[in-house]
C-alpha cells in the first residue's frame, strides 16, 4: 500500500484514509461519524470507508482543499 501511496503522489485527490484504503476525494458523497470515528461514503459504492485515527487531520485538510 505503501508503494502505491507514493505512486499516487503526483494526484493530489488520492488521499490515504485508512491502512487498507486510499480513495478520491472528488468521489466522497459524505462523512458519518461513526462508533470508532469517520466513514466515508463514496458515490455508487454501497460500502463504507473507514478512516482511522491516524489519518483523520489529513483527511479532513484534503477536504478543506476541495
């Protein structure tokens, strides 16, 4: 996941939430805090994201840029 992450540097919509997931951030439909922090929710992906508490700040400065 690493390695992905740092061939996803030069797109700057791709951010990292999670261990196990990166997403667009132009594909997030909206955020629910849930029992153990964010999820996001993704336009036409019934799953939900969690984002983990390490990545919450960047996250939510990703966000602001939008």
């Amino acid at each position: 996941m690493r390695n992905a992450e740092k061939l996803m540097a030069a797109h700057p919509q791709m951010i990292r939430c999670h261990r196990t997931c990166i997403v667009n951030k132009n594909y997030i439909q909206r955020i629910d805090r849930g029992s153990d922090g964010l999820i996001l929710h993704l336009f036409d992906y019934p799953q939900e994201i969690p984002v983990s508490r390490q990545y919450i700040l960047t996250v939510k400065e990703a966000l602001k840029s939008k």
